[in-house]
C-alpha cells in the first residue's frame, strides 16, 4: 500500500497535468458503453427556468460568464428533439401493443406484416433520433448543470459583506510579527508542509475536538467519521471547483471519469457519499452531524497574499457541520444554530473576530449564502477566514437524490453545512495576539487533562 505521503505527491503531480472535457455526473448514452452512469441526477427544468430574473441576476451576482439566452435556445431544441422522441417511441409502444393483440386473437396475416414493417421502420427512426438526441443533450445538460442556484435573500451583491456579529475591536497599536517567527512551535516549510510542536500540537488537537464535542452537547449534533477521498461524481454534484482539491492517481481505475480527489473528512463533500440515494422519514428531521478531520481546500489560499503562512497553507485540522431540514425556513434557522454554536466557542478564546455574509462573487454555484467566521490576523492587518456556514438549498440534494417521503411524493432535502473551524488559521492568529495556547479556555473541553501516562494507557487498551 502507498503511505499517505506518496498519496499527497501522486496528488499534487496529477495537479500539473489534469484536465476535464466530460462530467462524471451526467453521461449520455453513447458515452455508456465506456463509463458506466454512477448517479443520474434530479433535473427540475421547470423550477430552475420558472423565475428567469432571479436566475439571471445570480448568474450576474456571482460573475459567470454564462449566457442564458444560449442555454434557452439550446433547452428549446432540446425539448423539441425530446418530444419528437417520446412520440415516436409511444407510437412504437402501440404499434407492439397492438400486433401482439392481433397475434393472439389470429389476425390477418397482411395486417400483421404491416404492423411489422412499421414497427421495424419506428424501430429505425427512434434510433436515429437518439443518435441525433445525443450530442443536442450532451451540450444543453452540461451547460444547464453550470447553472448556478439561486441566491437568498440575505446574500448581499456588489462586492460588499454585510456584518453580522463582532466581537472585540483589533488594538490599533498592535505591531505583532509573523507567527511564523515561534519556530519553538511551529516547523514550516511550504503551503503543503509544516510541523506543529509542543502546546501548538496539543492545541490543534485540542481545539478541533472540544468545539466538536461543543456541538454534540449543546447542539444536539451526531459526531461521525468520514472518508478523505471523495468521487469526481459528488464533487460535480456540490458544484466544487476540481481545481480546489488534489486528484489522486489511481491505477486499474474503473471508470476513468469518475476520478477520486483528496479532500480530507473534515471536508463538506465528505459527507454527500452517505447522502446519496438516500431517502428519510421526516420524523428524523433535522439531521445534524458534525465531524472532525483534515481538509486539503486550496481555494482560499490565494486570499492572504503571496508569502507563504499557516493562514495560506492548503491543509488543515477542521470542523465540518452537516445539517439536512425539509424546508427553507427551516434550513435558516439551523444556520443561525450554528452561528451561534460556534460563537459561543470563539467568545471564550477571547480574540477580535466577526461574522459576515459573504458577497455573491466569492460564493460556489451551489451555495445560495454564506455566513464567515473570521479572527482578526495582527501581521496581516485584516480579517482571516477560520470557518464558514452555507445555505445550499435543495440544490444539491436534487443532484444526489437525498429525499424525505411525504405522503405519495418526494421532497429533496434542504442543505446547510461547512467548516466552522480551520485549527491552523486559529493557532496563527492566536500567536500573533500573543495568547499563550496552554491558556486557552476551549468550551467543550473535558475538565480533567489527560496526562502522558493516561493517553499511553489509553492507547494500551485498545489492544486489550
């Protein structure tokens, strides 16, 4: 077996060389017979073309270069080629129906050979139609998948944030260098490399599961344990940009499109594999998980500048929440759950951080809001991001069939979810303050410190 770091050096050289022409989500059938179709999402036309301001001014919001005249035009011919095939695949259906009706009551031999001749000549044109079906649908769904969802309400436009909570005020004097100057806890090589010692370790650690713990008891959340890879399939799914995660080269790969990515359990992607084809009673709703893990997002690298930080690095301990409601106001109100969760933990740190709402521009075409937790960073002399919540809506949820059952119907779930905690980005911020991490009051901590002799005993045990 590859250790963990052959799988990080095969990822970053795959990087270099990856490129994309086709999607793993939606395969046409001429593509069929090499790929084979590993989920086949939701695709509610009606809905999304229903309210053709709103979308259009998402897509404007957001700045997309997507034209949606050109995919109206391209849903038009779609449709017409789609009907046509329907009704001559109808028609085939009857003529069938009706030459076994006549075969069994003895029919004509003349009117069973014609209704045989026109069942092959329908046979025919319905194959020429899919052939001709094809690449018209190949090029509408592709371009309806980069459709985004549609913003809410609260979502502010026009490049500007919109706060929402701030806690203390960064001390106008404060001059603090680089955490990267306490080399007696922190090792750093690269954006992919670095090394936390002493209470830096113990406080990555630490902080990571008493914040998660926080959620399970005063939250109501379920802790679980989730992959590191995650399918092309799922990514396509929630929209993320391939370029954000590293692709993992696989040998005797399957399913060549269908790619695997590394991104780690502290990952909201992590947690769609579980959720596909999943359909639920709405008696177990709202859903509310939170787990522990790494991530390996390089989207947010670029936001801090060139040189190199722990606030730069693409790897990370984290906190990922999942929560999965039957409707939008319900999803809205658990959002505001784990704001205030998470408040909670980062007013006990006792540091200057806010929370905002994100503009349009910075979102993913699948989220539909987005509230930040940002600690204020002393070297960089602005606010960094240490966790995120989003609205997705039933965006996703359509895309990997995740339903609840009501009644005769099926209702697609509403999503909210992200990291509410990148430890590395917390520790830097917190040296640059010149907190001592050993002080640190962490809400969700065990009262008691173990000690060394404890966690060798613990360990010990799980061999027993």
């Amino acid at each position: 077996m590859l250790s963990f770091r052959n799988v990080l050096k095969n990822c970053l050289s795959a990087r270099k060389t990856y490129s994309r022409n086709i999607s793993a989500l939606y395969i046409t059938g001429d593509k069929a017979n090499e790929n084979y179709v590993t989920l086949q999402p939701y695709l509610d036309f009606k809905e999304t073309f229903r309210d053709r301001q709103s979308l259009e001014q998402s897509i404007a919001s957001r700045g997309l270069d997507i034209r949606l005249e050109s995919v109206l035009s391209k849903y038009e011919k779609y449709g017409r080629h789609h009907d046509q095939l329907a009704k001559v695949s109808e028609e085939r259906e009857e003529v069938t129906k009706r030459l076994k009706e006549l075969t069994k009551s003895g029919g004509r031999a003349e009117q069973l050979e014609e209704l045989k001749e026109r069942g092959k000549a329908l046979r025919n044109d319905l194959k020429t139609l899919k052939q001709t079906l094809y690449p018209i649908e190949d090029d509408f769904i592709h371009d309806y998948l980069h459709l985004p969802n549609r913003l809410h309400d609260q979502c502010p436009t026009g490049g500007e944030e919109k706060l929402l909570y701030r806690n203390g005020l960064p001390k106008s004097d404060n001059k603090a260098g680089s955490h990267l100057h306490r080399q007696d806890l922190l090792h750093f090589v690269d954006n992919n490399r670095y090394y936390m010692m002493e209470q830096a370790a113990h406080f990555d650690v630490n902080a990571m599961q008493s914040l998660a713990r926080y959620f399970v008891n005063h939250g109501d959340f379920i802790q679980t344990a989730n992959p590191d890879f995650v399918r092309c399939v799922l990514l396509e799914a929630n929209a993320t940009p391939l370029t954000d995660y590293h692709l993992v080269q696989e040998e005797h790969l399957q399913n060549k499109i269908n790619t695997a990515f590394l991104t780690g359990g502290g990952s909201f992607e992590s947690y769609l594999g579980a959720m596909t084809k999943l359909c639920v009673y709405p008696s177990v709703l709202p859903l509310r998980y939170v787990c522990c893990g790494r991530s390996y997002n390089r989207a947010e690298a670029e936001l801090y500048g060139p040189t190199s930080s722990l606030y730069t690095a693409t790897q990370t301990n984290a906190v990922q929440s999942f929560v999965a409601t039957q409707t939008a106001q319900e999803a809205d109100a658990q959002l505001e759950h784990i704001l205030n969760l998470a408040i909670d933990f980062y007013k006990a740190l006792d540091i200057p951080f806010r929370v905002v709402y994100a503009s349009a521009e910075v979102l993913t075409p699948a989220e539909s809001l987005r509230a930040v937790l940002e600690v204020y960073a002393p070297s960089l002399q602005r606010y960094v991001c240490v966790g995120r919540i989003s609205n997705y809506g039933d965006f996703v949820s359509k895309r990997i069939l995740f339903s609840t059952r009501r009644e005769k119907h099926y209702d697609f779930l509403h999503l909210v979810g992200g990291p509410v905690l990148y430890t590395s980005r917390l520790i830097a911020a917190l040296l640059e303050h010149g907190v001592r991490l050993e002080d640190c009051k962490l809400l969700g901590a065990t009262s008691q410190k173990p000690t060394h002799q404890q966690d060798l005993q613990q360990f010990k045990d799980l061999f027993t």
